[in-house]
C-alpha cells in the first residue's frame, strides 16, 4: 500500500496519514484505483482487498511498534461491501487484536453514500467500531442530500470534504456556502474536519479563511510508499520538503 500524509496547518505538521491502495505492474507502472477497483468490485474481490490493505498496514504499524519508532494513526477505506459483511467489526477487530494494536492507531474511513442505505445500521456498526478502539471518519462528506441531517447522530471523529467543493470554492458560490455550512456543523459537534483534494495554492488560502485547518492533498505531499512516509509523519513540511518534492517528481516520470 502508499499513503498520503494529513497536515495540521496549525502546527505545520503532517500529523496522520491515509493508506491508499495502488497497483503496481512487474514495469514500476502505477495503475490507479479507478482503473481496477471497479474490477474486484464486479467479481465481488472488494472486501478482500480490503482486508489485505488493513492487515499491511497493522503489520507495519506492528513492526514500528516494536522497534520502538514513533507511531501515527493510519487510516484505511472500508468498501460498500466490506461494511455490510456481517462479521465486519470482528473480522476487523480480530485483526487488530492479531497484530496487538493499540486503540486509536486505526481509522476506519467510510464513504457517506452508506449512509443513505440503513442510518440505523450505520449508527450501530459505528458505535461498536468505537467501542472496539477504532476511530472512524466519514469520506467524501457533503455530497449527499442529508449530511448536515444526520451528522448529529454519528459519533464520528473526522469528516473529510470531497474534493468536488475544494475545487470548487474559487469558482462556485454555492460551494463556499456549503463548505461554511458543513465547517460550522463541524465546530459545532465538535468534529475534526479535513478537507481533501489541495492541490494549489489559492484553495488553501481559502480553506484557511475559513478556518480548515486539517487539509490533504497533492499541494502537500504525494502518496507515497510507507518507508518514506514515515520520514514526513511527525514532522514539519519544512523539515520534510526536500523528501516530499523528490516524491512529486517521482509522480511525474
């Protein structure tokens, strides 16, 4: 798996990371996942997948772990499909118990189009992921018709903007609105808010008129393999400047 760092531009950090799966061909060639995540989705291989992310990315945090290195929290995405797998929360707990993972090292990101098939059966199956010591993020947020609705009823840590509304609040009024909108529900609830997408300078400095101070995206760093990664987490962007365009142009070849 690769990983993008998430910055807390208050402190100018990159602070946690999210585990992204890539293919990687025998040529060094980088298919993206909206190339063949379709593809296990349509041979029903998308909860495996799944799986085999979160288990890389337990053992890696094993490993740090114990080598006495400094350990961030990494998030990971959970699938349609994957979350309404009946032993879901125990398959992963299980997991996370196998490789002796400490509570709040993990984060189970879902996307907020599941909310619209069952909001009771979300709510329950967050609740027990909490209780399990997940943390868990809502991705993508703000597409859909009832977010601001039910976002009172989730007891979720983090809500991710869709990049659809940070490319969009330069250009779209109707885009600052709700970007305000969803950033003063946050505060409100007390939810960490990231907005993800940045890729230039002139959306942040809009992002940071309003106040989001959590952002993710190409502007700050690439997804990146974890080794390297781990030279940017729990350090500056000025430190980790140097690592960070040397993986850009790496992007670009």
């Amino acid at each position: 798996f690769r990983s993008q760092p998430k910055v807390d531009l208050q402190t100018g950090m990159a602070t946690q990371a999210e585990a992204l799966v890539r293919w990687q061909t025998d040529e060094g060639l980088i298919i993206p996942p909206d190339k063949f995540i379709p593809i296990f989705e349509k041979k029903y291989l998308i909860s495996s997948l799944d799986q085999y992310v979160f288990k890389k990315v337990c053992a890696f945090i094993r490993r740090r772990l114990d080598a006495g290195l400094p350990v961030n929290t990494i998030s990971v995405n959970v699938s349609r499909l994957q979350f309404y797998n009946s032993d879901f929360v125990k398959t992963y707990e299980d997991i996370k118990n196998k490789f002796r993972i400490p509570d709040h090292l993990l984060e189970i990101e879902i996307t907020e189009s599941i909310a619209f098939d069952n909001v009771t059966f979300l709510e329950k199956t967050v609740s027990e992921l909490k209780s399990k010591g997940f943390l868990i993020s809502i991705d993508d947020f703000g597409t859909g018709y009832s977010s601001l609705t039910y976002l009172k009823h989730l007891t979720v840590s983090t809500i991710k903007i869709d990049q659809s509304f940070v490319r969009g609040i330069l250009v779209n009024k109707d885009d600052i609105a709700i970007l305000h909108g969803i950033l003063g529900m946050a505060a409100a609830f007390q939810r960490t808010v990231i907005a993800e997408g940045v890729e230039t300078e002139n959306q942040i400095k809009a992002l940071n008129h309003y106040a989001c101070t959590y952002q993710q995206g190409f502007y700050y760093a690439p997804t990146m393999e974890k080794d390297v990664l781990m030279k940017v987490l729990g350090s500056t962007l000025e430190e980790s400047r140097i690592t960070i365009e040397e993986e850009k142009l790496k992007m670009k070849r």
